[in-house]
C-alpha cells in the first residue's frame, strides 16, 4: 500500500499493518497513508471487516513524533495558527478511520499511548493484549501539552466525562485489564490467545450484513449530539435504506426459514 502501511488480505478481512519506525510513532506520513488505505477500503466491497495493526510486537503507537513540534519557530506570530492548521489535517485523517462505514477492531498488541490511544478511539473495536507490560492512556499532559486528534472528545464519550477528564489530566497509563474494567478498551486477553480473538471477531464480523453495520456507525456518529428527534431522523433515513437491501431480503427469509443468513453486503 506505501512505505508506512501495509494491507493484507485474508478473504473478507482486511488487516492494516503500521510499521513506521520501530514504534508507529504518529506522524502526517503515516496517518496520510492510513486515511488512503481507510478510504479504499472503506469503498471495496470486497473488504467487510478490517483490523487496524502493527507490525512491530510491542508497540501498538507510542504517540505523536514530536519532532514536528521541536522545529516550532515559537516567536513567529503565526504559530499557533501554523499548529492548529496542522491539527485540523492530522484530525481529517483520524476521522477517515473513524468514518470508514466497515466494522474496524484495533489489535492493541503493545503500547498504545498518547496519539497511539487516538488511533484506538477511532476504531469501533478494541482488543488489547494483558502481557503485564502493555500500556493504553492519553499521556500528553505529562508533557506539557493535551491531546489534539480527539482524546478529549472520543475518551469522554467513550468512558464517561468524569473518568476521562481524570485520566487526561493525570496522564494514567492502564494495564488491559484496567482499561477494560472502565470501557477504554472491549477485550483484554492474554498474548497466547491475542491473534486468535482478533481473528475470530473479524470473521464473525465479515460474515454480517456490513450495509446494516455502515449504517448503524453512520446514524450513531451524526445522531449522537442532536436533539433525539433530529436524531431519530437520520436512524428512519437510515431504516429505509437498510429495509430495500439485498441483506434485509436475505436476512428476512432466512429467519423464516431457520437458515443461516449469508449476507452480501449491500
């Protein structure tokens, strides 16, 4: 796929596999090529489910190459324009993974930190292995500095305010069991038993019907702020275009007639 990502495929399942550097450290190359593979994806009916990985065995994403930062002319009067700028392009990229209408698991294999747990928060699915080492946590302000590709909008959503806010600003570095003890993360499993428990929910997934699961991702996404009736709009938009489906066909006459449903996808 590029320097940074690669996109393997195993039948239904696409798995993206980051491998910048030893560390997936997050950089504008790596996410530039991460929102392409999301795009192409995310258009390849082909590919019904993915998982977001690394290639290197412990290090998910250490968080953001702050290189980039330490060459900030901090005098110039445009900087914090020239950084914000900078921001909104990195956030159009999350957002591509984010906005992919396939089902996403992240395969947290190692560290997940900082810009690293970002990445996480993007995915629909997290799966975090509990090697006594591995870590998950937004740790930007032990650094002087916050999260700036969603850690303080998603986490929030994802955990509740109050927990997040208490994480955020103590830089807390969980363990799997602990981040899956609050909701951070879906699954905690042991390294033996890791590969196997991202395989099984991605197949499982990649056997759905992925317009109904598009759909459902797209209904929470944009519903999730508005007034419930707004909200309730877009899911009778979306009901609609689920009901005149190939898959609502299938899926119909198979629970009437007690067979297996075996969805298509559109």
């Amino acid at each position: 796929m590029g320097e940074l990502v690669d996109v393997k495929r195993d039948g239904a399942v696409a798995r993206v596999v980051m491998r910048r550097k030893g560390n997936n450290a997050i950089a504008e190359d790596l996410m530039t090529e991460l929102a392409a593979a999301f795009d192409e994806l995310g258009t390849d009916p082909s590919a019904r489910a993915i998982v977001l990985a690394s290639e290197y065995e412990k290090y998910f994403s250490v968080g953001a190459d702050l290189t980039s930062l330490a060459g900030i002319d901090r005098e110039s009067p445009n900087a914090a324009d020239e950084i914000a700028l900078f921001m909104r392009r990195m956030n159009h990229h999350f957002n591509a993974i984010e906005r992919c209408p396939k089902p996403v698991i992240a395969a947290i294999n190692g560290h997940a930190l900082g810009g690293g747990s970002e990445l996480t928060l993007c995915c629909d699915f997290r799966i975090m292995v509990e090697d006594g080492r591995s870590r998950i946590g937004q740790t930007e302000s032990s650094l002087g500095i916050i999260p700036g590709a969603g850690g303080t909008q998603r986490l929030p959503r994802l955990i509740g305010k109050a927990r997040a806010t208490r994480f955020l600003i103590e830089s807390t570095r969980l363990s799997a069991k602990e981040a899956e003890a609050v909701g951070w993360v879906d699954r905690a499993v042991p390294p033996q038993e890791f590969s196997a428990a991202v395989d099984e929910l991605a197949g499982r997934l990649a056997k759905a019907a992925t317009l109904a699961i598009a759909m459902i991702k797209d209904a929470v996404r944009r519903g999730y702020d508005l007034r419930l009736d707004e909200g309730l709009e877009i899911e009778s938009q979306n009901f609609a275009r689920t009901a005149l489906s190939t898959d609502a066909a299938i899926g119909i006459m198979s629970f009437l007639s007690k067979q297996e449903p075996e969805f298509t996808g559109s």
